[in-house]
C-alpha cells in the first residue's frame, strides 16, 4: 500500500512486520521517532507476541538484545551517534558470538561539538566491529531493507548482527511516499528465527567463553569468513526481494552511466539522490559523468567497486565522515579496491553535522574536476573560513 | 548431575564455588547462569573447558544485569518463562561499580531474575584492585598502605539497601559460611516475580591473605562480628536477621587476614580499626543482631 509517511514510521511498521520476539531501546535524537512508534504499536497490541523494552540506556539496550538473541529471540534495537559509540563495546561482543541482531542507525554527528545534525560518522566508527552495514537513500530503501537484514544476518553462514544506516532527519523525519509491505509478502520472504544453538534447559551450552591465544584467532578470522559469506547471500537476497516485491535495489553497488563517464561520483547514503539528479542533467548536457552508489559498506564491496570504476579515470568521492588524521575512511577504502589502476581520486569532505550539501556545489566539483582545476586530494567542501583559536 | 565442575580453576579454599553450586542445587538445575566477566568467568568457562552443566553466558564485565533481563524478556515473549530461572552470578566489582547501571536497570524494570553477587570486597580476578565493595582499612594494590595512607578510605557500599531501594521483592545479605542459609535464601528468593538480589560473602584467599583452609572459618568472623549482616527484605521489610549470641570484636576477624595486618602497626592504623568497630556497631543496632 503506496502512503505519504514518514521515515521513521517506515522504519517501525517493516520491524513489525519482521515479528521481533524482543525490541529493546533507549531514546536518542534523531532515532527516538523510531522507537516511539515501536512503543505504540506495542501499547495497542500490535506488535504480535513481541516485548518491547525502555532500556536504562543504550548499552543496557544493547546488552538486553544481545541476551535476548543468545536466548534465541529475534532481537531488535535502534539508536544514533553517542548512543551508538555507548553501544560499541555490546556490539563488538555481540559480533563476536555471532548473534544476529538488526539495529537500525539513525546516522548523526559525534560530540563535540554535540550536534544532533546528520552526518555518518556514527556508523563509520564502528566500521571494523564485524558488523554488516548498508546505507539507504530513501525511506523505501529502508522499509525493504530491514526484512532483509534479519533474514541475511540469521542464515546459517552469516550469523552477525546487520545494521541498517539511515540517515537522521534527512530521511528518518522526511516524509516520502513509500509501498507500505504487507504481513503476508513479508511472511513469504522471512521465515521464523530458527537459531542454531540458544540458552535452553535441556541442551546447556556454554556462550562467550574466552579463548587463550591457541583459540582466539580462529574466532576473528572465522568473523572474516562469515562476512565473506555474507556478501553472497545478500546478492542473493536481493534478488529475492527484487522477484517478490518488484523493487531492484541493485547489489552491493548501484552503478549509473559508470561505463563510458570519465568522471564518476561515488555517494553512499541520502546525498545519492542529489547526485543522480545532478549527473542526469550534465549527462542531458552531454558530460561523461557518472554515480556510483555503494549500499553495502561492509563487507566491503571491492571487487564490484573495482569492476563498474575500471573505465573511469577521475573519482570523486563525497565523504561525510572522517578518519582524523588519515585518508577519508570511504576513499581509503575505495582506493584500496582501486589499487593498481590509474584512476584519480578527489575525496570530497562535506556536509559534516547536518551541512547542507547544495546541488551547485556537486556540479561545481564535477565541473572542476572534469577541468583539471583541482588536485586528487583530500579537500573541504561547504567549509566556512575559520580562525582556530589556540588558547 | 554436576552443575559447576569439577575441573573448574578457583583456588584451593575459594569462596564462590561453595555459593554457585548451592545456588544451582537448590533451584534443581532449572537455571540459565548469566555472569560477568571476573574470576568466576575465568576459572568456569574458557573455550572447551566450560564447567558448567547448566546454559551459560558471559558477555562482558558490566553488562550481566542487562543480558539477564533480556534473556528474562526473550523467555516471556517466547512463552518459555516456566523453563528456568534467570541467575546471575557476578562479582561485587561488577555489582557494586562498573555494572551498577545495568543491574539498577533490571531491577527498575523489576525483570524477573535471581541476581546474585559474590562479594570477596575487591577485584580478585586481576589481583586484589579495590572495589566499592572494599572495606576500609582493606590493603589492595589500588590502595596500598603507605607511610601516609592505611589501605582504603572511605566506606563499603550498602549494596542491598540499594536494591531494596528499587522496591525488589526480595533482597538478602549470605555468607558462604552459611551454605543452608544461603540455600534457603535462594529458594525463597525463586518463590517471588521480580527481580531478587542477594549478597554472598565469599572470601578471596589470596587476596584476602589468608590460609585457604580458613575460608569458612574467616567469612564465619565478618558474621560474628557484625561486620557482615545477614539480612533479608521482603517487600522492603525486614524479615529477618542472623541474631549473634556473643558479637566479637572486629579484631578477630582482621587479625587473620593478611590484607588488613598493617592496621595493628600502621599510625593510622588504630583510627581505621575504630571505624570498623564502629561500622559493626552500627550494623548490630540497625538490624538488632545482638541476641
């Protein structure tokens, strides 16, 4: 059912449908809107057989799905920025045993300066955790994604937690027409969560043992393994979810007009829309420009950034986080998949905090680029002259 | 059927696993053990050599009181609440400091879970670091004696009181030299819905500084003493108390362990022996121990 609503309703009705055993969470800017439909669908009885808990903080939040999960339910939890970093420890843990866990990240700046105001910077810190994470452009890309996320994260060669990146306000509070999913398209999709093994009675198992050194290590590189693995059944479950609901979301990259552009913009997250916009009106102009949007950020898509980049030459890659002190983490990344081509990478750093990220400013980027104005190296966009004052 | 062990690591004369086993024991088996990172942790559970014949989990050192309830929460949601108890077993450091926040949580939320802390007053695990759950006067390596300091300053947290402040059903201070009452104590504890928080104390013997064999004798003292109360609330009221025939003095009980030897020569010394008289005195007309 099409309807006008808003993303964090989107958001809240595709967890419903997905049938979690146990939602627990704690509010934070701009993800409580999320959690707050939850928590009313809860109060009405609309939420199955479902407990939904207020926890005392999102690192209670995060340890209660993670039992939860370890008690075999379907676990859900949502939060952004510091409630994310205060959740980290959980999560690396979580990660660790292996326990299937969907969050939903409500992308926000980090503090200081506290700022609620979207950036990615959250999600992108916690990068190396073990963790799946997909970015979305829209709230339709959201509402299909969360479905999916629990399906990929409990298949049997996968079983880690999967995050779904959103970013706040730009979407979480937009409101956006989206084909509302219904129980029984859903029910087809996923299956009730069949866990491997769980907290029960009458067959005890022992979960997060520590390992000396002689065990240790085969626990981490088996993480390796399963994100591995999880890179192919999600390139199969998109295709699923492409047969079932008639939305092609792509796989783990969505190239446009890559194959023939001689500049090519790399975006992940709300600002994709801004920059197909953009390309499809310089390509209008006869510019060889192009998007590539990259939805799975781990595992990290190498081998398919480095196929639909091969042709082009220059790269821009929009960032809106930092590694402070290195690379830009997308770029490095990026540049990583592209090693030994001869391609140009410009890293872009913009829209940090909620900046906007006008149209013009893309275009221009392009355009300098694509004139040879500007050096392939990391650069400030939307950047106000400052002093930094040195006490 | 063994719950706990044998070939767990605890030391010759550890307190904690006299508590563990009697826990599980009583309630038949029925439990899912939830504990935290600590010296339990440690010599129970590493990778293929767990020791536990019930269903277990470690997460992390602060988080038991939170994966506790959502394990409690996933159980009623998946109407499999009548299989078994919930129990944490933690230890005073991730009771008393770094998980006070997750425990405070459970208990708010009012999770239907036997939290049990095994208190040996400092962390043990790591070697003998102060706790809040430390005593004053106690020797750590966190508050060592000095030419200007006389170990820990400053009091022990009243960590029950906490818990009956949240409004719990039931919250009791044990002793592992008390297995029997400690055992009740648990039984009873299962008997309420809610979350139940109990208190045993279990002596450390290297940490502590004593002779392993003298385990049941030294936290049989802190009783004796009235250093250590045992105590038990229902509903926030006093049920009740371990009354003592004829309280000793504090003496007794320090004098054995090594950690608080310092306090019969250090300058300091007499000041914090005083305090801790006092500290037994206090205890013994708030709960009325003395028989």
């Amino acid at each position: 059912m099409r309807k006008v609503v808003r993303g964090f309703y989107a958001i809240a009705e595709a967890v419903r449908l997905s049938k979690p055993n146990v939602i627990a969470a704690y509010p934070i800017t701009p993800q409580t809107e999320i959690v707050e439909n939850l928590a009313e669908m809860y109060a009405n009885g609309e939420l199955g057989d479902a407990e939904y808990v207020t926890a005392e903080s999102e690192f209670g939040a995060a340890s209660m799905v993670l039992g939860a999960s370890a008690a075999g339910a379907r676990a859900f939890t949502a939060t952004s920025s510091q409630g994310l970093l205060l959740m980290s420890e959980v999560l690396y843990n979580a990660a660790g045993m292996r326990l299937p866990i969907v969050l939903v990240i409500a992308n926000r700046s980090v503090s200081a300066p506290l700022s609620i105001w979207n950036d990615i910077q959250d999600s992108i810190s916690i990068r190396d955790a073990g963790i799946i994470q997909l970015y979305v452009e829209s709230n339709q890309e959201a509402h299909d994604m969360i479905p999916l996320a629990f399906k990929v994260a409990e298949n049997r060669d996968v079983l880690l937690p999967f995050m779904v990146c959103v970013d706040g306000f730009k979407l979480t509070h937009a409101y956006e027409p989206v084909d509302l999913l219904d129980q029984e398209t859903v029910d087809k999709f996923l299956p009730p969560y069949n866990p491997v093994v769980k907290l029960d009675v009458n067959n005890p198992v022992a979960m997060g043992c520590y390992a000396p050194p002689p065990y240790y290590m085969e626990f981490r590189v088996a993480m390796e393994y399963a994100m591995e693995r999880a890179s192919k059944v999600m390139l199969q479950e998109f295709k699923k979810w492409y047969k079932l609901t008639g939305r092609d979301w792509g796989g783990h990259v969505v190239a446009e007009n890559c194959e023939d552009a001689e500049v090519v913009v790399v975006a992940m997250g709300s600002v994709v829309p801004l920059v197909r916009e953009v390309i499809s009106r310089m390509r209008q102009d006869g510019k060889r420009v192009g998007m590539l949007k990259i939805r799975t950020y781990r595992p990290f898509p190498s081998r398919e950034i480095r196929k639909a980049l091969k042709n082009a030459g220059k790269i821009i890659v929009i960032e809106r986080a930092l590694s402070i002190g290195a690379e830009p983490p997308v770029t490095a990344d990026v540049k990583s998949a592209l090693f030994g081509l001869n391609s140009e990478v410009y890293p872009v750093v913009t829209g940090l905090g909620g900046r906007d990220i006008p149209r013009e400013l893309v275009e221009r980027i392009i355009e300098d680029v694509m004139k040879g104005k500007i050096k392939p190296e990391k650069r400030y966009e939307g950047l106000n002259e400052f002093e930094e004052v040195i006490p | 059927m063994n719950y706990f062990g044998p070939g767990h690591g605890a030391c010759p004369g550890c307190g904690f696993p006299i508590a563990i086993r009697g826990a599980i024991e009583v309630l038949d088996g029925k439990v899912i053990a939830v504990n935290s990172t600590g010296c339990l942790e440690i010599v129970s559970s590493m990778y293929g050599r767990n020791t536990w014949g019930v269903p277990y989990i470690h997460s992390l050192f602060e988080n038991a009181g939170a994966v506790a309830a959502g394990i409690e929460t996933a159980l009623r949601a998946m109407k499999r609440n009548n299989e078994a108890h919930v129990v944490v077993f933690a230890g005073d450091g991730a009771t008393f400091d770094i998980g006070i926040g997750t425990l405070s949580g459970m208990m708010d939320r009012d999770h239907n879970v036997i939290y049990i802390c095994y208190d040996n007053e400092a962390y043990q695990n790591t070697g003998n670091q102060q706790s809040m759950a430390t005593p004053p006067g106690a020797n750590t390596t966190t508050t060592p004696v000095g030419k200007l300091k006389p170990g820990k300053t400053g009091r022990k947290k009243d960590m029950v009181e906490i818990a009956v402040a949240h409004g719990v059903p039931y919250a009791a201070s044990a002793s592992i030299a008390y297995p029997k009452d400690f055992q009740r104590k648990v039984k009873r504890a299962a008997e309420f819905e809610g979350s139940k928080y109990i208190q045993v104390h279990a002596p450390c013997v290297t940490g502590w500084g004593i002779d392993g064999k003298l385990t049941v004798e030294v936290s049989k003292l802190a009783v004796e003493t009235g250093l250590y109360p045992l105590v038990e609330y229902e509903y926030g009221k006093l049920v009740k108390v371990k009354k003592l025939k004829q309280r000793k003095p504090v003496e007794e009980y320090l004098k054995i362990q090594r950690r608080f030897r310092h306090l019969f020569k250090h300058e300091m010394g007499k000041e914090i022996l005083e305090q801790l008289q006092k500290i037994a005195d206090e205890n013994a007309e708030k709960y009325g121990l003395d028989a």
